[in-house]
C-alpha cells in the first residue's frame, strides 16, 4: 500500500508540531524540528507501509529528536509573547495563565519525564504505548508520571511562580 | 486541583503554523544535489582511456614487432628450402644434360 505523503503531513503537522513547542517551547526551534522530521519520512516513504504507521513512525521521531535536542541546548526554558497562544472562544471560561503555568512547570520537567508528560495528557498514549514509543520500561513511564503529577500538583497548589 | 485535567488543557495540540505543510512539500521538490563520484567523472574516465591507451600501444607495437620478426624468419626459412630443392634439382638436371650429351658425342 503506497502512502500519500501530501496527506500525511497535513494530518500529522499538527501532532509533530504540538509535541516539538510544548517540549522546546521555541515556536521557530519547534517549527524547523518538525519539518526535518518531515523531510526524514519523506526519504523513507517507501518503508511506510500505511497512514498509521506514519503517524507511528513520526511520533517516535519527534519525540526522540526533541530529547536529544533538548540535551544538546541544554535547553533553558523560554517564555515569550509569541508562544502565549491567542485565547480562543473556549478559553475564555477557562484560565490562559493557569495553562501557561502549567506548560511552563511541564518546560521545567528533565527530557524524558516532560516527553512522557506530553505523550499521556497531549496525545492521550497509555503508559505501554509512551514505553513503545520512547523505548523505555512501562515502569518507568509510570514513575516518570506519578513523581511528574505530584511535583505539578505541589507547585500549583502553592501557586509557585513559573520563569 | 486536579492537574491531570488541567494538563489536558494545557497540554492540548496547537495547529501547525501557517504554510507549514506548503513549506514541507515545496522542500520535498527540491531535486537532491547529486554528487558524481570521482570515478565517474568524464574528465577522470577520459585520463583512465588515455593511461590505457598510453599502456596499450607500446606493448600492441613491440607485439606487432615480433610477429612480423617471426613471420619474416619463416619466409627466410621456406626461400632457403626451396633454394635449396631447386639447386638440388639443376644440378641433377645438368648432370642428365651433361650424360646425354656424352652419349649422344
């Protein structure tokens, strides 16, 4: 079964992209991450054998990419005006900067603990999926995500200033 | 506070920027820079015929050489054979000459 790649990457730009901000939290740094991913299943189309795999297959990829991104910059976190999104209309009975704190305290997580953080609540992957994905043990996934949770909920009920 | 829902919230897809997708398919038509290894160079195949020729022609001449050498001893050979059988055969015929003529004296 051939792929069409046109269509892959206007169903997955938006998972390659999300997944490259939220861990970096560099929109530009993000942005030319998610096209050389991009630009690396092109050149390996042919192994893909269906759009599922794609999406697979570019998961694994950004995630992987962004960790070792992150350790090579030895990425501080950055917060600037462009990566505040614009409130949208559901947002406005929500709380923007709740949310923003909450993006700035996952930033603050080491690598693998933020990937697998994104992995559960962005893309809704259950820990045997994240372990796939990231190649590491389901126990460590389940780790990562119970210390990750009670460091997110001690910092948020002490209302602890991200930056 | 339930953070796992507020992680849901916060954590939700952003979509791609604008003309991402455009700028990923307009790099894909780039033709890739093909690079032509050395050996396939015209300049490197034209001095690799020119080396072999230079190798060749000396070796092809001194062959030539040699078999028109041992062509021309075997010419040699065969003109002094058949000197030889003509010279054996004038001089049987001049000694029936000379016989016949004693006789016919």
């Amino acid at each position: 079964m051939e792929v069409d790649f046109t269509r892959v990457v206007a169903e997955n730009q938006s998972l390659v992209f999300s997944l490259a901000l939220r861990f970096l939290r560099d929109r530009s740094a993000a942005e030319e991450l998610a096209q050389d991913v991009f630009l690396q299943l092109y050149s390996q189309i042919r192994h893909i054998e269906t759009p599922a795999h794609a999406t697979w297959w570019l998961r694994r990829a950004i995630c992987h990419r962004c960790i070792d991104e992150a350790r090579k910059r030895k990425l501080r976190p950055r917060i600037g005006l462009e990566e505040v999104p614009e409130p949208s209309i559901e947002s406005r009975q929500s709380d923007p900067f709740l949310y923003e704190r909450v993006r700035c305290l996952v930033a603050k997580l080491a690598p693998n603990a933020r990937m697998v953080v994104l992995l559960r609540y962005q893309e809704d992957l259950d820990p045997t999926e994240i372990a796939e994905t990231l190649n590491m043990p389901v126990s460590t996934v389940k780790s990562h995500l119970h210390r990750s949770l009670a460091l997110l909920r001690g910092k948020l009920e002490k209302q602890e200033v991200c930056g | 506070m339930n953070p796992e829902h507020e992680l849901r919230e916060a954590l939700r897809r952003e979509p791609a920027p604008e003309g991402f997708a455009a700028r990923v398919l307009a790099q894909t038509r780039i033709p890739p820079i093909r690079v032509t290894p050395w050996w396939r160079r015209p300049a490197t195949l034209a001095l690799a015929a020119a080396l072999l020729l230079t190798l060749m022609i000396p070796s092809e001449i001194s062959n030539y050489r040699r078999r028109e050498q041992q062509h021309g001893l075997e010419a040699k050979k065969q003109l002094m054979n058949a000197l030889a059988i003509t010279r054996v055969q004038l001089q049987q015929a001049q000694a029936r000459v000379r016989r016949n003529t004693r006789h016919a004296l």
